[in-house]
C-alpha cells in the first residue's frame, strides 16, 4: 500500500462494471477513508504531545466526501471548511505527508503548498500561480481556493467561483480564456457545518445563489452539534434544510434543488452526489446536499472534549453510527470484502499513515536541527564560558525551533555586546543572514509582486488638447470605465443600483445598455456576498468591480474583505490571488450613516489590499486604469461630494495611469508641510489661500493613496524645507492620522526635520449629525485649519503672529 496519492476517478455510473471492479473501487474508497481516519488520530495525539500547536480534523466526514470527490472534475472548485481532509485527498489535492507537513507548519511551499506553513492544519489550498504570478491552467486541475477558519466565511466567495462560470457559458466574448473555464462547464462546491449555517454570510450567500441561478453545490455537514451547541439551540426545527424548503425549486423553474442523505449511507451518498450534481452542473441550477446524522469521534478539536457535552447514548449512538463502522458493516453484508481483508487493509493502512507523518516530521525538523546544530558550533567558538552554557542548553532541546535558536543568538549577542572577536562577527552574520530567510519564510508576499503586479505599470500621464472638455467628475469616470471596458472583456462591474440606472452618482451611465447585463449588473442589497462575487470571479480570470455604495457600508463586507481578501495572498505565500477592486464612496459631510471615513478601520483590517483615496475623479480614473492592468485587490474610495464639480476630460482617459505609493505636492511652500487626502484635501486648498494673504506659505502633499503610503518620502523631504507637520482627516482622533503620522515620523525618519510639535487635525470622536451646522462642529472646516497652522506659527515665531484670542 505504498501509495503517494490517492484519488478517487471512478465515474458514477456502477452499471457498466463487473463485480470485480465495483469491488475494487469500494475497497480503494474503504482505504482512502480509513487512512483519513488515522491521520486524524495520529495528528490529534501529535498536537497533545506538543509536536503540534493546534489540530482539527475531519473525522466523522470520511464517507460523504468520498462520494463528493466522485463528482468532483477538472476545472471545477471548492471553497469550504477545515472538515474536508478525506475530499481532498480523495480528490488528489493533497496527500497525507503535506496533510502532516501542515501540522508542523513546514513554511517551504514544496512541502505544505497550502500555505507554506502559514495556515494551521486542514486549511487547503491549491496553487494556481507559478513563480512569476502568472495563472496556471486551471481547467486541467481540481481547485480549492484557500481556506479560512473564520466559520461560513468561505460562503462568499462561492458565489463568485460559481457566477464565473455562468460568465464563461454565456458570454461568447470570454471564450478565448481557456485556462479558466471549459465553457463554463464547472461547478463550485461549497462545504460548511450545520452550527455555521447560522451565520448571516450563509443566508446572503443561498438567497443571492437562489436569485442568480448559479452552478453551485452546497454540502452541509450536519453532526448535530456546533462546538457544545447543539442544533436545536442552532437552527429553527433544528434542521437546516427543513427551514430552506422555500428556497425548494417551483414550477417556475426559481430556486435550489435540495437533498437530504445520511453521512453514514455509502451507497445512499454516491446516489444522491451522482444525481445533484449532475443537475448542478448540467442544469446550472444551484444544490443543497444536507447530509445528516454525521458523527465527530474526537471531538471539534484538540482544545477540549466532547464528553462534556454529549450524553451517554449520544456517544453510544455516534460509536454505532461512525461512517466508517457502517461503511465496514456494509461492505461485509454485500460480500464486497471479508472481516480478515478488511483487517490486513486497516493494519497496512495504518503503517502507511506513520509512515507519512514522521517523513513530514523528519522533513522540518532536520532543516532546524541544522541550523541549530550551525548556531552551536559558532556560540563554542566565542570560548566564552556563559555562551558555551547557551549553546549547551540549546543542544538539549529535543525539539528545537527556530525561536529557541534566534531567542538564544539574541541573548549571546548582548552577552558579546563589549566583544570585537571575530567569533561574534560571525555569530551577527549568521543571525542577519537568516534573519532575512525567516523573513522570506514568515513575513513575505502580503501581495503577489509579480510580473503584473500594478508597481510594474508604466506611467502614463494625463493628456490635454485644446478641446478637452471641462466636464462633472462623474463624466470622467464613465469615460474612464467605457474606455475599459471596450479595451477589456474581463472586466465586470455590479452592486446596488449599478446597472439600471448606472450608479447612484452616474459613473456607469448608460453602460449596461452598451455592454449589457452580463457584465453590469445590479445585486441586492447584501454586501458580504458583494465583496465575495468579486473574490471568487477574480479567482477564475474575470477582473470585477464590486460597488459597496458608500464607505460607512463597508462594515458590513469588512470579515469578508478583511479574513479572505486581504490575508488571500500571505495565507498561500502568492499561491493564489484575487484582484478584484472594491469601489465606493465617503466623506460627504451629512447625516451619521453617509459622512463615513472609518479609514483606521480600512487600514487595520485591510492589510494585504491597496488602499485609494484619490482627490479627485481624474485621479481616481488614472488609479482605475492602473489597478485594471495590474493583478493586486484593491479598494478605491472617491470623493462623494466631487461626482458634480468641474475637471478637464483627458484626451487619454482610458490610458493614463497613476502610480499606487506616490504622494503628489499638490501646492509648494516654505512654513509648514500639511499631509491630507481625498475630500479634506479641498478644504486645505482653501484654507492655504487665506494663510497667504497672513503671510504662511503651506506646503500640500496628497499622498494618493494610503496604503502603500508616499514610497518616494516626499513627506520628509518637504519637512527638511518646512520643519513642521499637519495631518488633516475625517477619521476619528487618532485614527488614520496617527497611522500617517507613523509613517512619516518614524517609517521616513521625518522626525529629524521637525522644529516644533506635529500636529493633526480630525473629525470629533462622534458621528457628524445632520446638516450645515452640524458637519461644521464635527468635521475639520477651513477655518479650523487656518487656525491651527496659525496657531503653529505662533508657537515658533509669537512676535510675528500674535495669539488670536488672547
């Protein structure tokens, strides 16, 4: 049984094999199970021995996701939850020595392709990029996208995964992409427990999947429990899928198809997967599989017991009812194999299994044991008598990690800190050196960087003739967006109000009539599945723009953007990518629920995606055709209040692009240097007017976009002039300007040019209420700006401004 890989490719149809052959593909099916099983074990008891930080497994799961993987082909995707190990390696994804290569969080790709040791185990994940960022042929592999722990976050982006394929069978246009799609015969599969079902993500995502007509196929693993919680403390009735018969198929053809099949039933499973599949995938009608009476032998996880929770005739129930004893039983019962083939299949299986993971083990830790093994030879040479105590305790260590090696070269290189031997250099070479590599290995690839990468857009500037136009805002973005999406196919667009009527502020005027429904459309209102329709199409080729209509909404698609998007490509070390642009709009100055400009939460949650925040609509337009050759996710914030005034149309509007990272001085001056953006922008612009004529020349940096933040540290050279600091923002004190004053300060070293205390200038701590007067006490107004510049300059120069209330 030395198998490296196991899958499963029998086709469904029983009818044309002989019993030899059924017997055979039943068997192999037995032995993928039952190697699953143990690895569930074994890893358990390796995260209990402390070899492993944490386990969570699929056992109880074996037997449905055998006949999941059955219809499961070329081309098609999974998106779901850290249950499915025996799918996976059924389907040939993965195999047992990476399953173990990801319990021990090997962080070399070669070994865990997942997630490069990034992911805790049962995360899966199948590359889709080679080395330069470019696609693979996703139609001639099984695909999962990266999972995620967060429960029914997976949910989302399903939907994307499943309209691509719609896209691809509808659209004649995209025929020519046929890396990502076999005319647009795929089908998404999603996976999820019963206790997730409970989550608002799953409604969004089964009611916008029902309403769209998509091929995908939702698995529910129903073992009764979410953690301790059971399921009628769970779900209505206590049954998921007796609550969704409304979303049941009508004679209007609206709807799902749904199925309900015991976990335990292998003949019952292969039937009802054969059978919802094939409707899913011929039909491009969604399903729900409800598989019920599942079991969880050890438990949700290594972090606690079932016992405690489950009666004693639950636990005699799950015993009895384990998949695995029923398949056993069954298989007797139909003369497929006998008790002593069973048992000699069990026994070498578990042989198999360790021997897999102690490769895995062996693997890693040989890598470390080197480098600890090279770390003790340099601390001896130093012949320093507590070094050498270091290096002995460190050799005592059975299972050393790389933390206990860096931990003890830190301390021997303060213990050397009065040492100039050459045995220290060494030592301090050493720790740089592999400093960088671990950095490589912990730290890397927060975005792709590869060879499409939008840095590597060349930058085009914006054109003007004699005719250019001086037109609203709003109509350089429709140029914009017309001018791509002739030049692009790819490119889709959709959210509230999108389609119909073009966008609440006209940026999509009149395009769903020139380009059609296919590729604008309008959505409910339902935000999380927004952000995951364009994950999941972003993942299969498609360049979407997913409208949430205005920043203050983005809070309710921010654990999707925050847990998938922003983390996709570090949690598979640039395996997978989805550049996907979130559009919208903030910063009007009315009301508590449109002034939005949460951006400290943006930039704390959103790590991993671009963050724009154009000044104007030209600017946002030359951003827009950047990030749409580029392959990097990214989140696009226009001014709400500047759809209406006026800007000179460029001659290139579809081709000019503007660098992400590159701050622009917007005014020059000597007296201060004062850091804003996007609509506060203005408001400086007006106030440095009024300080020209009190004598103050304000220096203007709009740093374009937030993150990546002024690359080219124009900040700190115009401080090197100026010698003082203001950060204007909408945020909340303390907010976004503390992260600019960060970068400025510490990350550019502008510090050093600095003459007197930086200053900012924010939104109160409150929600701005509604009206003039009330924007005017809670939002930063020109004049609070001309006073505290003022303010500044009296504080540095009192006899040339004298105190204004005093």
């Amino acid at each position: 049984m030395q198998t490296n890989q196991l899958t499963t490719t029998n086709p469904f149809d029983f009818s044309e094999l002989s019993f030899d052959d059924f017997k055979k593909i039943v068997i192999k099916d037995y032995q993928i199970a039952y190697e699953s099983r143990q690895a569930s074990i074994i890893g358990r008891r390796e995260v209990l021995t402390g070899k492993a930080k944490f386990g969570i497994f699929g056992d109880g799961k074996e037997v449905a996701q055998l006949a999941m993987a059955k219809a499961f082909k070329d081309g098609d995707w999974r998106s779901g939850y850290y249950r499915d190990q025996t799918f996976i390696m059924a389907s040939g994804m993965s195999d047992l020595t990476k399953f173990f290569a990801q319990l021990y969080a090997h962080p070399d790709v070669d070994f865990d392709p997942a997630s490069g040791g990034r992911q805790m185990n049962c995360h899966y994940a199948t590359r889709t990029l080679n080395e330069d960022g470019s696609w693979r042929d996703q139609t001639i592999t099984k695909n999962t996208a990266s999972d995620i722990s967060t429960t029914g976050g997976q949910m989302a982006r399903l939907v994307g995964l499943a309209q691509a394929s719609k896209l691809y069978r509808q659209n004649p246009d995209l025929s020519y992409l046929t890396h990502f799609s076999i005319g647009g015969n795929e089908v998404a599969f999603g996976t999820i427990g019963n206790g997730s079902t409970s989550e608002g993500v799953f409604f969004e995502t089964m009611n916008a999947a029902g309403v769209m007509q998509i091929p995908m196929a939702v698995s529910v693993w129903d073992d009764g429990y979410g953690i301790s919680v059971p399921a009628e403390i769970q779900t209505t009735k206590g049954d998921i899928s007796e609550i969704l018969k409304g979303f049941q198929r009508d004679e209007n053809g609206e709807g799902f198809e749904i199925f309900k099949v015991r976990g335990w039933d292998y003949p019952g499973l292969c039937e009802t997967y054969e059978k919802a599949i094939s409707i899913c995938r011929e039909k491009h009608i969604p399903v729900l599989i409800h598989v019920t009476e599942m079991t969880q032998p050890q438990g949700h996880s290594t972090s606690g017991s079932h016992e405690r929770y489950k009666s004693a005739e639950r636990l005699a129930w799950e015993k009895e009812f384990d998949c695995l004893v029923q398949m056993r039983k069954w298989m007797i019962h139909s003369a497929i194999i006998t008790e002593e083939e069973l048992q000699e299949i069990e026994k070498e299986a578990k042989t198999y299994v360790r021997e897999c993971q102690k490769k895995a083990w062996d693997e890693n830790a040989l890598i470390i044991k080197k480098e600890s093994e090279e770390v003790y030879g340099l601390l001896h040479k130093t012949n320093d008598p507590e070094i050498q105590k270091m290096a002995e305790a460190l050799k005592s260590v059975s299972d050393v990690t790389r933390r206990d090696i860096f931990t003890t070269v830190r301390k021997a290189v303060i213990t050397l800190r009065n040492s100039s031997a050459e045995a220290k250099s060494e030592l301090v070479d050493w720790y740089k050196k592999e400093l960088e590599a671990n950095s490589e290995r912990y730290n890397s690839k927060l975005f792709t960087e590869g060879a499409d990468s939008p840095h590597q857009i060349a930058v085009i500037a914006a054109e003007y003739s004699e005719e250019s136009k001086l037109v609203d805002g709003r109509e350089v973005l429709n140029a914009c967006f017309d001018e791509n999406f002739q030049r692009d196919p790819r490119i889709i667009a959709f959210g509230e109000d999108v389609g119909a009527i073009g966008d609440v502020n006209q940026g999509f005027a009149g395009l769903q009539n020139k380009f059609g429904h296919l590729r604008i459309f309008d959505t409910g209102i339902r935000e999380m599945t927004i952000a995951g329709q364009g994950i999941g199409m972003a993942m299969r080729g498609l360049r979407p723009i997913a409208e949430i209509q205005y920043v203050d909404y983005l809070l309710y698609a921010l654990n999707v953007l925050s847990d998938d998007l922003a983390s996709l490509s570090y949690r598979t070390k640039a395996g997978q990518k989805a550049p996907v642009i979130i559009r919208t709009r903030g910063h009007r100055l009315e009301g508590i629920w449109h002034s939005g400009s949460p951006m400290s939460m943006i930039l704390g949650a959103l790590r991993g995606v671009h963050i724009c925040v154009p000044r104007n609509m030209t600017q946002a337009a030359g951003m827009y055709n950047t990030l749409l050759r580029g392959d990097e996710p990214a989140l696009v914030i226009e001014c709400l209040n500047g759809y209406r005034l006026k800007e000179k149309l460029p001659t290139n509007v579809g081709e000019f692009t503007v660098p992400l990272g590159k701050a622009e001085i917007i005014r020059t001056g000597t007296d201060i240097t004062v850091v804003s953006y996007g609509s506060t922008l203005r408001i400086v612009q007006e106030a440095a007017e009024e300080l020209e004529n009190l004598g103050i020349s304000v220096e203007i940096v709009d740093p374009q976009t937030l993150d990546p933040f002024d690359t080219d540290q124009l900040c700190a050279q115009s401080l090197k002039k100026t010698n003082k600091l203001l950060v204007v923002d909408e945020d909340v004190p303390g907010g976004a300007s503390a992260y600019i004053l960060q970068q400025i300060l510490e990350k550019q070293n502008g510090y050093y040019y600095l003459d007197s205390r930086p200053a900012t200038i924010s939104a109160k701590a409150h929600r701005p209420p509604y009206g003039t007067d009330g924007d005017y006490f809670s939002k930063p107004s020109s004049d609070d700006v001309v006073e505290k510049i003022y303010e500044m300059m009296h504080d540095s120069n009192p006899s040339a401004f004298p105190d204004l209330y005093k």
